[in-house]
C-alpha cells in the first residue's frame, strides 16, 4: 500500500492577478479564449490546480488554516508551460 506523503494532501493558494486560457487562442481569438481575473486565487493540492477564480469566490472555500501566498500587481498565470 503506498502512504500519501503529506505535501499530496495539503492545499497552496496563490492571490493576484490571473491570466489563463479556457480555449486555443488561435482558434477561437484571443479576447475569447483568455480570462483576467484582476483580484484571483489560484488553489492546488500536491502540485495540481483544483480551482481557480475571483480571490472574492474562492477565499471562503479555503479550509481554515490554508496559507495565501499574496502577490498584489504581480500575474500568475496557472497551467502556463514556457518549454
């Protein structure tokens, strides 16, 4: 049976300005395919996205005690690969 290392289980939450994609740009244009979120959350569990949003909808469903790493003018850009 294999133990489930504690970093695995615990959740990180990342708050600042977000910018992802939800479609290719190159397919369906740039102003459709982007989102920007100005004040947003970006929260994952053993180094996967579980939820991303508006910082306002997703600090309420943090457990208590779940650290926010803030980062004011700063973009996070979750799911972003520069290879």
């Amino acid at each position: 049976m294999r133990e489930t290392a504690p970093n695995e289980t615990s959740l990180t939450a990342i708050r600042g300005d977000l910018l992802y994609c939800v479609d290719d740009p190159a397919r369906a244009g740039t102003e459709r395919a982007r989102v920007h979120v100005p004040d947003g959350l970006v929260v994952t569990r053993g180094g996967r996205i579980v939820a991303v949003g508006p910082a306002a909808e997703r600090l309420g469903e943090l457990p208590a005690g779940v650290e926010v790493a803030h980062y004011p003018g700063c973009l996070v850009v979750p799911g972003f690969v520069d290879a």
